[in-house]
C-alpha cells in the first residue's frame, strides 16, 4: 500500500510570502514534487507521474505565487518533478496572464547522490526507505554506493545559493525535486531529523535567500540558519 503523504504547499508558500514581505529580494527554493502514483516495483519509480489530484496541487501552487517576483523554474528530469514544474508554470500565467522562461532540467535536482543504482535498490528494497535515509546519514551505506550525504547537502545548498546569484531582476528560482534531496538539507544544514521531523510532503520546500550579502537558508520548521 502507498505511503500517504502530507501536502505543504501552504507551509511553502507562507515561508515565502513572509520574506517577501520582510523586503527580501533574492530567493531560490527547492520543493518536492506534488502527489504522485507510486508502484511496487522500485525499477518503475522513475516512471511514475502525477495523479490528478497531484496536478491541481501544482496548478494551484503556481497560482498562489505573486507576481512579482516571477518564477525561474528548473526541474529533475524524472518526469514527476518535470509535471510539476509544468503545472506551476501553468498555474502562475494563466493567473497573471504572462509567460515565463521555460523550465530547464538540472542534474543536481536528480538523484545525483545515488552512485550505483544496482547495489542501492536491493539495499532499500530490504531496509525500507526511513532505515536506509538513518543508514546513509550515520554513513553506513558504503560510499562507493551512495555519496557522502554531509557532501550532498553541501553540493545542494551550493546549487541553491548559486540559483540566487543567476538571478534577473524581479525572479524567484523555483527549483522542483524530490524529497531525497530535501532530506539531506533538513538532516545536515537545518538540523531536522526526519525521524522527529516527519516526512517530506508534497510541495514542501526550503527557501534559501540573500539578505545584507549574506546567505541564508530556512523551512516552516525552523529559524533562518546563515551559510
């Protein structure tokens, strides 16, 4: 049976909207694509889209977003997170009667941290998710199989800050993913367990921003923390 997952997109967005409110300019975040159909056969995963239901949660985050900034969406390249970007995209101009750059594909939005994919399914399969995140963060997975995870919410939050500095005037980088590479920001940078503090949930992001020269990063759970 699948795992039933939480939507945040009103979490996300609150986070959001109170930047923007505090003056801040320059803002990059990385979410979690939207509901999804699962299987059981973990070699499908990849292939897996959005149900319908996943689809309004998109649109509708797409129009929530303000019109000033506009969004810059980049994406994963599994299909789901290229759906969402999509649907936000479809959601933010049919409500603001504009259009957009088109989403570009980003390989650090991917999975990136899994190096050998044949040694790491059976080892999920066995663990199940939740035993095989702790597993990977207190590094017991070997790391010729998975990055080191401390390294990957490095290189991430690197990407994210990098988002921010290729900013135009008047954007937002909105950045979809999957909950894998949001896991490792919560665990490493903003020091959120998942096993306390739950589960990923769809459309649940973290923000990252400048302020005064200086980058900082924060979730609905949590104070900003400075980089």
């Amino acid at each position: 049976m699948a795992k039933e997952y939480k939507l945040k997109a009103k979490q996300t967005m609150d986070t959001i909207n109170y930047l923007l409110d505090d003056g801040i300019k320059k803002i990059s975040l990385i979410i979690r694509h939207s509901a999804r159909f699962f299987t059981e056969e973990t070699r499908l995963e990849p292939f897996m889209g959005l149900t319908d239901e996943g689809k309004d949660f998109a649109f509708d985050f797409g129009a929530a977003i303000r019109p000033n900034p506009v969004p810059k969406l980049c994406s994963s390249f599994m299909g789901r997170c290229i759906e969402t970007a999509f649907l936000i995209d479809k959601g933010f101009t049919q409500k603001n009667n504009q259009t957009i750059d088109h989403n570009c594909l980003e390989r650090m939005l991917t999975p990136f941290y899994v190096k050998d994919i044949e040694k790491a399914l059976p080892l999920i399969e066995k663990q199940g998710n939740d035993l095989f995140l702790r597993n990977w963060f207190d590094n017991r997975i070997d790391d010729t199989i998975m990055e080191n995870p401390e390294k990957t919410a490095d290189l991430l939050s690197e990407f994210m800050v990098e988002q921010i500095k290729n900013l135009k005037k008047n954007q937002i980088a909105i950045c979809v993913s999957h909950d894998w590479n949001i896991f490792p920001l919560k665990e490493f940078k903003l020091g959120l367990k998942h096993e306390t503090a739950g589960d990923v949930g769809y459309l649940e992001g973290i923000v990252f921003f400048e302020k005064d020269n200086q980058y900082y990063m924060t979730h609905y759970q949590t104070d900003p923390i400075l980089l």
